[in-house]
C-alpha cells in the first residue's frame, strides 16, 4: 500500500483539516439508532493489507444476522485483491481514498443501510462513512486521532489488546458478541499457483509496507545467511511480494545465487501466493499482511518483529514462532504503525540468524 501510504502532507490535511470537518458534522447530525429494517450492510475496508486479512471475519460474522441479506465491501485499489481469500460479500467497490471528492462520489453510488467502518486513525474514511446514504454508522474512536464525532455508534479502540479484538467490538453496536477469527473462506487451489520443483521449499517475505516501512525489515544479508543453511539442508527458497518488491526479490535472488531459489514476487494473485504458502514446510516473513494469510492457513512460520508489537499485531493464534525485539532493548512500541520517534533505532538486527535457525529446529524440526 505504499502509494496510499506513508505520504505526509496527506497525513497533515487529514489529521487537521479532516479533524475539525468531522467535529462539525458531529455537531450538525443527529445520532441515528440502529434501523429496524436494515438488510444491505457495507463496510469499510481502506487499511493495509494485513488490517484487511484480521477484519475479513466481519463478512461471515454479518452474514450470519438472519435479516442480512446483502454484503458490500468498501475496499482500496491497493487491497482489494485480499478479498479473492474470501466469499460471503456481494459486491467489492474500489473507492479512490486519495482523491475525497472522486471517493465521496464513489461511496454514495451505493445505499447500504448500515456502514461499519474499520479504519482505525485516517479521518477520510470517517468523512466517507458520514456522507454515505446509509441509515447507521459504526466507527472507532481512536485516542487523539479525531474522528469518532460523526459516527452514530462509536466503539472505543483499545491500544492493549490484539487488532482482531477491536474489530469484534464492531459488531457490538448490532447485538454481537463475536468471537470469530480471520479465516480464508474461498478455495485456494488456484490454477495460477506455480507448481514448485521441490517438495520441500520455504517461502521469505522480507518486505514490510507503509510507514518508516525499512525499520520492520531484516537486514539482507541475513536473508542470504538463512538461505544458504536451507539450501545446504536440501530446501528450496520461494521470496514472495507485491508489484513494489518485484526488483527487490530479484536483487535478493541474485545475492543467494543458485538455481534453488525463485521469485514468486508480484508474480500471482492472492489465490495464488496462498496456495504457495499452504504447500510450504514453513513461511519466514516480517509482520505484514503475509504473515496474517500463513496464520489462517496454518503453516508453520516463525514471523520477525521489532518495532511492531506482537501481543497487538501479531499472528493469530500462533504464538510458536514468533520472534521480537523485547521492549527493554527498545522494540514492540508501534500500536497505530506510524508512532516511531524522530530518529528511530534500527532493530531487526537484534534478531539473529541464529535466532531463526534455532527456532525452525526446535519449534518446527525443518533444520
């Protein structure tokens, strides 16, 4: 999502100008209570790609409400191929989040008559929510970002616990108390899918998005050390991207060297890249959307955090694995994704080869 990411003056008109826009709207419309009648819901789904992976069970969640009888999934141009992992929505609308005026023209072709909105801190979203022609809002109300004014239901967001547990509390606001997890609802045998030459392969996602982005990422040279141990022990190495990471990956590929390494960046859908994971004998990643996708499927994945907070966001229900930078040597203080200091430390380093390698012995016997 780097291209809607990350762009600071857009930050600094939606924080400021957005915020007093929706403290306006707030004063000017009057809380609705949820309508009696309601059967098409929408929901909002502008975040990265991993936020759109831990929120998707809201689909089946809702669709489970016995007078629902329509899904509309509000999704961005950089998202919006996640959804191919799930059924249950009726239609996806790609909504230009970085151009207001096209996004509000967009959002209010379609009549939903309840909007439940995930972001958690651009105001955008909750602009979008309160100019759609729905009949009832639910949004966060996030600490010092502004945006909860106009909604018609507000749900606290808690810093202090997992993403998905925010996400649930969404649904409060409609008499559910949810205890859903993320889970992939489509096939995922995708004839896409490359078929790799060896059985046994392991998958590396390196590349982090958004914000201070190379500050989650492992230094490269470790990627090579990890590599040649594998390819020693007889594995195959698959690096994974997006469209961005293409030249990356091929760049890494060289430095590995050998014909057992390919680069399956950007190379296929969701589809896909999911059935890649699901054939691996482990996934080795940063926290990022990949990590959410090798949770649900269940692959064996030892996941690589340093300023991002695992108890907040990491992978669900997967707690083998997991590997951070402890908050006494610096790491695990980002919550929103962009609380980094004015000169942030680099700490991927503090995760060692080793570190990695021990843990794919002792935790999933791959070494």
């Amino acid at each position: 999502m780097k291209s809607e990411r990350g762009q600071g003056l857009l930050k600094k008109v939606d924080l400021f100008l957005g915020g007093a826009f929706l403290y306006v709207l707030g004063a000017i419309f009057k809380k609705r209570s949820v309508p009696s009648d309601y059967s098409t819901v929408g929901i909002f789904a502008f975040a990265a790609i991993g936020d759109s992976i831990l929120s998707s069970f809201l689909i089946s969640e809702i669709r489970r409400l016995s007078n629902v009888s329509k899904v509309v999934v509000f999704a961005s141009r950089s998202n919006a191929g996640i959804y191919e992992l799930f059924k249950g929505f009726d239609r996806i609308v790609i909504v230009p989040v970085t151009n207001p005026f096209m996004a509000i023209r967009r959002v209010r072709e379609f009549e939903v008559d309840i909007l439940i909105d995930t972001s958690q801190w651009p105001r955008i979203s909750a602009i979008l929510a309160a100019l759609t022609r729905s009949k009832f809002t639910i949004g966060f109300k996030t600490r010092s970002q502004f945006r909860h004014y106009a909604y018609d239901a507000c749900v606290e967001h808690d810093s202090n616990v997992h993403e998905v547990d925010n996400f649930r509390k969404l649904l409060r606001p409609l008499g559910v108390e949810s205890r859903e997890s993320p889970r992939i609802t489509n096939d995922v045998q995708a004839a896409e899918a490359p078929r790799i030459a060896s059985e046994r392969y392991v998958v590396f996602h390196p590349w982090a998005s958004g914000t201070n982005s190379a500050m989650r990422e492992w230094p490269l040279n470790y990627w090579c050390n990890l590599a040649g141990t594998l390819i020693e022990k007889g594995y195959t190495v698959v690096i994974t991207g997006g469209p961005g990471d293409s030249d990356r990956a091929e760049d890494l590929r060289r430095q590995i060297g050998g014909g057992q390494v390919i680069n399956a960046a950007a190379k296929f859908g969701f589809l896909g890249i999911a059935e890649i994971i699901n054939r691996a004998a482990c996934v080795v990643c940063v926290n990022t959307g990949i990590m959410h996708l090798s949770a649900m499927l269940d692959t064996p994945m030892i996941s690589l955090h340093g300023p991002t907070n695992p108890l907040r966001w990491g992978p669900v229900s997967k707690e083998r694995g997991v590997l951070a930078v402890s908050e006494r040597e610096g790491g695990m203080y980002l919550n929103l994704g962009f609380e980094y200091p004015k000169k942030p430390e680099y700490l991927m380093d503090k995760i060692s080869v080793d570190a990695v390698v021990n843990a794919l012995r002792l935790e999933y016997s791959i070494i």
